[in-house]
C-alpha cells in the first residue's frame, strides 16, 4: 500500500522539451523537410486524400493539421465499424489503411525519440528529491506518456530499489537481465498506454524489456527490423502503445493487468498528484479508471493534487482546466495550483505529497 501516486500527462514530457500533442505532426514534418529525408508514402497518401494537405510543397509552418485524437480516431472507428474511406482503399491493397494508422504511432514514436534524450533533468530531479524526502517508497507512479524519462530516472535506483512495471517480461528467465522486482522493496511504474522500451511478439504473446533503450524506435527502419525478433518463435516484435483517442482498444493482455494495477493503486493511496495532465475531453478511459479507484474503496477519497501550470498558461485555459477536475472529483477534494509548473514540482515534492 501507498499513500501517493503521481500521474504523469504530457505536459511533464513536455516541459523537458517533447512536443505537446498539438504540434506532433508540424514538429515531426518540419523536422524531415529540415534534414531532407522522405516521408512514408502512406502518410503523403493519407494527408493529402483525406485532409487534403499537400506534404511535398504547402508551408508547413501555415497549415492547420488535425489533432491527433481526429487523425487516428476516424481510421479506427472506420476500422471498428469495418468500413472504408475511398480514397484510402483499393482492391490491390485492402489493409493500407492499417498502414496508415501504423505509421501515424510510429510518427508519435519518431518524434520523442528525437526530441528528448535518454535522460532527463527535471526527473532525474523529481526522484532524487524523493529520495531525499524519504517520499519514494510510498509512492507509485502512473504515466500515461509512451516515453521512458521516468523509467529511465527510476532505473538509477535499481541496484537499491527495484522498478515494477506490475507486468512479467521475458527477461525475468535470462541470467544476468532485467531481474524480477522485490515485492517489498520496489517502485511501482503503471505505463498504461505503453512504453517505447516495450517490445510484444503476437505469436507466443511474451513481452521483452530493453531497459534505457527507446527499442519501439528501431521497428521503424526496415533495415533494423531483424535484430528485432523474439527469442522463442522468430516472429516480429511489435510496440504496446494506445494512441490518444477517443475509441482505444485495451485488449493487449499485459494492458489489462496494467490497469487493473493501476486501479488498485488509486484505490488505496490517500493523495492523487497530477502532472502536466489537464483532463482532456478524449480520455474517457482515463475518466473511467479514476472514478473506479477513488470510489471503489473503504477508505475516505483521496486528496486531489493538480500542477499543470506552465509560462504564458493563458488564465481561462486553466479556470476551464479546474473546472473539469471540480467535475470529476468534487470541489472539496481539488487543490488546483495556478501557479505551479512541473519544475517546481520537481524542485519541492515534499510540499505535495504525505
């Protein structure tokens, strides 16, 4: 049992340089037209048939892109209700909308792993106060961000502490690997959208670790896909991640263990931190599972803890912000912090957590 648990939405991400869900796909163009690579076909394809974007010659620094929740949403409700759209249909090529929607994950997955680098400063920083604090131990961490900068700042500890993502990886069987945490002596991590350092083989459905390392990555180079294997039956790895729409599918086995874990940590803690997470309109899901852990329980509602400011937050962004977490919770229970940002949150934890 804890007593904290801190979530962490995309603005912690962002606030050690990734880019915010809303700059994605200009971030990610940008990036390739500034290093003269080319784009996939398919994302050319799709762009310029169903948003009718040119990529090869429109100023990418005027166009209005989709947000990401209407770019995958549509494909996978399309997908859902097996239907399809014209333009991305033909009878030589019935699952090139599956490419599509693969390449758009991918694109996510490109785009952090070029903007945010193995470790990070602010939580390296937030750990190292923890520890400091002697707030570690009684603390579990629920990111919702596929990247591994927490990971990776947990991972310093683990010669000490143990990080337990609350799934079993293959590795636990191989000497000398990825170890099976200690149930008394661990951080407990729920990635319940996936992870970039998480590798699943859909034939004999293991899941590989490869700690520090953004592996998901690798899958997009055609040239690399081979040392991407499993170990057991051949096949090709695949990445674990649930992009952010409203219609995610939450089927993958080690998903399900993952959020049942997640859940039974709201629970039983008795204070809920947010970081960078502002409740938005397409996390239903998430809604769903916040409601199941703060209700479900014998014990009072925990307190509600939200720092999500950041410079330049216009002031109506963030009544509207504490408007939803009033909603959710109740107004007795939110602490809403219009002045705090994830750095000082990092700097000060103590101030925040019991």
């Amino acid at each position: 049992m804890v007593d904290n648990v801190i979530i962490l939405g995309a603005g912690a991400s962002a606030a050690e340089g990734a880019p915010v869900q809303a700059k994605l796909f200009k971030e990610y163009f940008l990036l390739k037209r500034k290093n003269g690579e080319p784009i996939n076909k398919h994302l050319i394809s799709y762009f310029y048939n169903f948003w009718h974007i040119n990529l090869n010659t429109v100023d990418l620094e005027e166009v209005l892109f989709p947000s990401f929740e209407e770019a995958l949403g549509m494909l996978e409700l399309a997908k859902q209700r097996q239907e399809y759209f014209l333009n991305l249909y033909n009878t030589t090529n019935y699952h090139h909308m599956d490419q599509i929607i693969e390449e758009l994950i991918f694109l996510i997955a490109e785009v952090l792993q070029r903007t945010l680098g193995q470790f990070s400063k602010l939580h390296t920083l937030l750990v190292e106060k923890m520890v400091n604090n002697n707030k570690i131990r009684n603390t579990s961490f629920i990111s919702l961000n596929y990247d591994i900068l927490i990971d990776n700042s947990l991972t310093k500890l683990h010669d000490v502490i143990d990080l337990d993502y609350g799934i079993d990886f293959v590795n636990f069987n191989e000497p000398g690997n990825w170890h099976r945490p200690n149930p008394d002596n661990s951080i407990k991590l729920f990635k319940i959208h996936g992870s970039l350092n998480w590798l699943y083989c859909p034939i004999c459905k293991k899941i590989r670790i490869t700690p520090l390392e953004k592996s998901v990555t690798l899958l997009i180079s055609k040239n690399l896909k081979n040392r991407l294997l499993c170990h057991s039956c051949k096949a090709l790895f695949v990445p674990i991640l649930v992009p952010p729409t409203f219609f995610k599918i939450m089927s993958n086995p080690y998903l399900v263990q993952i959020w049942d874990k997640a859940e039974n940590a709201l629970r039983e803690c008795k204070n809920i931190v947010f970081c960078g997470y502002s409740i938005p309109e397409a996390d239903i899901h998430i809604k769903y599972l916040l409601k199941r852990g703060t209700l479900n329980r014998s014990t009072p509602h925990p307190n509600i803890v939200v720092v999500n400011n950041y410079p330049g937050k216009p002031m109506q962004t963030k009544e509207d912000e504490k408007i939803r977490f009033i909603r959710l919770f109740g107004k007795e229970r939110v602490h809403y912090s219009t002045i705090t940002t994830f750095k000082s949150f990092c700097t000060r934890p103590g101030l925040y957590l019991v």
